[in-house]
C-alpha cells in the first residue's frame, strides 16, 4: 500500500482509523504452508485474538486455515465468521469446566491445560477426544530471558507432572488425542525450539492414540528496520525433518499443527491517526494525535516500539517528535522520534498494527473506538464502522430507567 492509497482512505473514512491489507495476509499464510511442505498434514490455526474481526476470519477461512480460540465467545464468532466446528480449536486459560463442556458441545476440539480440570472432565467424558497443553520448561544456557515456558508459568501443564498425568488419564480411561504446547517466546533461536520440540515428542510417546501434535506459535515479526524476525524457512526445514522422523518412529501420520496470530497479520496491519496540535516546549516538539492508548496500547503496555510515518509529507526534511495521544494520562507512542516535517492536520500511519491492536482497544475516555477497514483487490472496504453515541450508552441503565421501572 502507497501512501497516497492510505491518505485516500484516511479521507474516505475518517481518523483513526485501522488498515489491513489482505495481500500481506496470504502472502504470510502462504509462506509459512510452503515452509512446511514436506509435512504432509499440516494445519495452520490462526490465533484469533490477534485480530477478530469477522471479514478477517472469513478471509483467513477461505485460504484453508482453522482457528485457534481462547474464550467461549471467540468460539461463536468463529462459527458466526463460518467455520466449521471441526476447524476451531480451544486453547484456554484458568476457564471453568462448564466453559470447557459448552465448547466441546459444540462439536470443538478442547485443549486442556491444568491437571484438575482434566481429571473432572475425563471422569465425567472419558470418551471425548482431549489434547493436553503441556510446558516443556525448557532454558537455554541458563539465560532466562530466552527461556521457553517459565517455570512459574501459569500455562500448561509442567513436563515434571508428566508421571501425575499419565496416572489420571489412565484411571478415567480418557481419549488423548493431541499434545500441545505455546510458550509464548519468541522464536528467534530455532535450535531452542527445537530442543523444546524434542520435550513434546518425549511426551507424546506417552500416549497412543494421537492424531496431532500442536506447536504453538511464537513466530517473531520485524517491528524496526533492521529488526530480526524467526527464519521460517529454517524452522520449517529442521522441523519437518524431525516431524516425519517421529511420525516414522510412532507409526502414523500424525498432523502438524501451528497457531499464529502476531506472524499473519501484524505487518498487515496500519494504524492511521490524525495530528492535533504541535507542541514546542522548551525542551521537546510533542505531536499530540487524535488517538491515544485506548485504541492502540501495546508501546504503553508492553514498551513495544511501532514505526512511525508521516503519510501526509513522507519525502519531508526529518525532525524529531514525541508523539503523545490525547487520553488524560501519559500515553506516549513515541519519544524523540525521527519523523518526516509534520504539521497540524497531518496523517500519521502506525506500522504493525494488525495483531494485538484493534482487539485491545477499549472505550477509555468515553471516546469511540476506530473504524476498521480492508484492502483488497486495489480498494478499501469498511469492515467496521466508527461507534458512535448509542455504542457508548447502549448497556447502561441510568437512574431514570431505574424509577421507571420501580
Ligand atoms: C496468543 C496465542 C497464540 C498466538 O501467539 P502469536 O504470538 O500472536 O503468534 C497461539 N496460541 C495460543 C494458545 C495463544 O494464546
């Protein structure tokens, strides 16, 4: 996408405003099947609470992929979006077993990620195919910062409990049929992934019913120019030979599955805000925007840095800003920032804003939440609509209702 295509859009539709180009997506998905080529039942879920918009899903839907969901309600909007429940997988965390029972009802794939609820839903399903989460634990050269799945994680269930679990899976005479595990970490050390890989073929041979193995996701994406990102290509060479040699030893063809959110559709994604006010002071130029961390959070919650283009002058002289968004605390996107001459009026477009973005957005302030719209085929499509005042009011019950209704 040009920059002109973007200010087209920014005018078409108003700011802020979200941007997804859907050639970005399929060229991501397409990458990552094609990694993994020789694996010969491969399944890509898309992690959904990256992005959850419905035109989103059904895009990724119509390219083959399956999803991966967290919550009940991620569930029906999958089924809503049009996927079949045998293409949904549910991956919670700290849910309760009558979520887990409603979801398998539902003719979904459950994903079980703490040994007392496995117990209570095998004694009371043992027929019911059930994959366990498990966490491999595992630290590389001591160096926690690259470790995959902390020990003080609360996801999965720790490799040390295995003797524990095979134990209750035994005496329920429950139906094992996946292993899974998402740590969470970056994979940028393809040799720690697949030291943690070899953890999950340990536990797998555990079990002898399997069908699948899920690995998760963790994919890392460049943010910055410069930035390294996981070598896919790498990754799906070394994992696939391994793959196929465990499928060899188990004796069936098992299915590869990944979960990504962040690598298919973060670099889709432009965030594109408005500039309200320059503002020189005696030590810094803030550019003050017409968006704050209410619709784009992740610099403020996670300290992650989005690059930053002034769309409306990209060939302008560069200067350094702080770019601050207009909520009443301290939302700061960016400080000292070299960006192209900016004046008040001018669009700025926020890159990688596609995963994690949108879906974290909330109401704060009592301000709406942006539009969202779709690139494809050389035109933008509105995917959603701005809220506007009836969004912000409609599940209140003011005191008025109340008397009324006495
Ligand atoms: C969030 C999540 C993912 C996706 O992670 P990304 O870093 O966005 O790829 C995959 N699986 C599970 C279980 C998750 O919770």
């Amino acid at each position: 996408m040009q920059p002109k295509d973007l200010l087209q859009l920014s005018e078409q539709f108003g700011s802020p405003l979200y941007v997804y180009d859907a050639d970005k997506i399929k060229s991501q998905y397409n990458r990552l099947t094609k990694a993994f080529s020789k694996v010969e039942k491969l399944r890509i879920n898309y992690a959904m609470k990256a992005l959850s918009n419905v035109a989103i899903l059904q895009l990724l839907e119509g390219m083959g992929s399956g999803l991966d969901t967290v919550s009940i309600q991620e569930v029906q909007l999958g089924l809503h979006a049009g996927y079949s429940p045998e293409r949904i997988f549910y991956t919670p965390n700290g849910v309760s077993l009558e979520e887990i029972e409603e979801v398998n009802a539902l003719g979904v794939q459950i994903n079980i990620d703490n040994l007392s609820i496995l117990e209570q839903f095998g004694a009371k399903h043992p027929n019911v195919p059930v994959c366990i989460r498990i966490n491999p634990h595992v630290m590389a050269g001591g160096n926690a910062n690259i470790s995959v799945g902390h020990i003080d994680s609360k996801f999965g269930i720790s490799v040390h409990q295995l003797p524990h679990l095979v134990r209750i899976v035994e005496n329920t005479k429950m139906n094992i049929v996946g292993i899974h595990m998402h740590t969470g970490s970056d994979i940028l050390d393809i040799e720690v992934f697949l030291y943690a890989a070899e953890i999950l073929f340990d536990a797998a041979r555990h079990f002898k019913n399997l069908d699948f193995l899920d690995f998760g996701s963790g994919f890392k994406v460049p943010y910055k120019k410069d930035d390294i990102e996981t070598d896919i290509e790498e990754l799906g060479k070394k994992l696939s030979k391994r793959f196929n040699e465990f499928c060899t030893e188990y004796g069936k063809n098992l299915t590869l599955i990944f979960e990504p959110g962040k690598f298919l559709v973060s670099e889709a994604g432009q965030f594109l805000a408005k500039v309200n006010v320059i503002k020189q002071t005696t030590s810094t130029v803030f550019a003050g925007i017409d968006s704050g961390f209410n619709h784009l959070i992740r610099p403020m919650f996670y300290g992650s840095s989005h690059h930053i283009e002034n769309i409306s002058n990209p060939k302008g002289k560069e200067r350094f800003y702080s770019v601050v968004g207009y909520i009443c605390e301290t939302d700061t996107f960016a400080n000292n920032r070299r960006i192209s001459e900016l004046k008040e009026g001018d669009i700025l477009s926020f890159k990688n804003a596609g995963a994690y973005c949108y879906s974290m957005a909330s109401n704060y302030n009592s301000r709406y939440r942006p539009a969202e719209v779709l690139w494809m085929n050389g035109q933008g499509h509105l995917i959603r609509a701005h809220e506007t005042f009836e969004d912000l009011i409609k599940n209140q019950i003011g005191l008025p209702q109340i008397a009324t209704a006495q």
